[in-house]
C-alpha cells in the first residue's frame, strides 16, 4: 500500500492518503493504536508527504 503510484496508475486522492493515515491508526479491534512500530512510522511519514504533494497540487490548480 504504496502512497507512491506506479507508473500509469492515478495518483491517490486525499480522501484515499487519509484513510491509509487513518488505518495505521486502528489496532485490533477498532481500539486506537498507541505507538506505530518503525516500519508504521516510516509509512506514515511517506503518506504524511505525499498528502501534502496534493493539497498543494490542488492549491496550485485552484489558482
């Protein structure tokens, strides 16, 4: 579950880089999730950049 597309995919939306956010959020059973493991962590860091990639994208078009 890459924020990254592959080459001639569409790039994700905002709706969907949030709930990628959201869901490494979510342990088991629906209970929020304390601490992210490293790997977590590196995750939401590159979904973190890539939501802001388009935000700015769609500040950009807007203007």
């Amino acid at each position: 579950m890459s924020p990254t597309p592959s080459p001639g995919s569409a790039r994700p939306s905002a709706d969907e880089l949030n709930e990628r956010i959201r869901a490494l959020w979510i342990g088991p059973g629906g209970h929020p999730t304390l601490r992210l493991t490293d790997v977590q962590r590196d995750e939401y860091h590159r979904l973190l950049a890539a939501l802001r990639d388009v935000e700015r994208g769609d500040v950009v078009e807007a203007a």
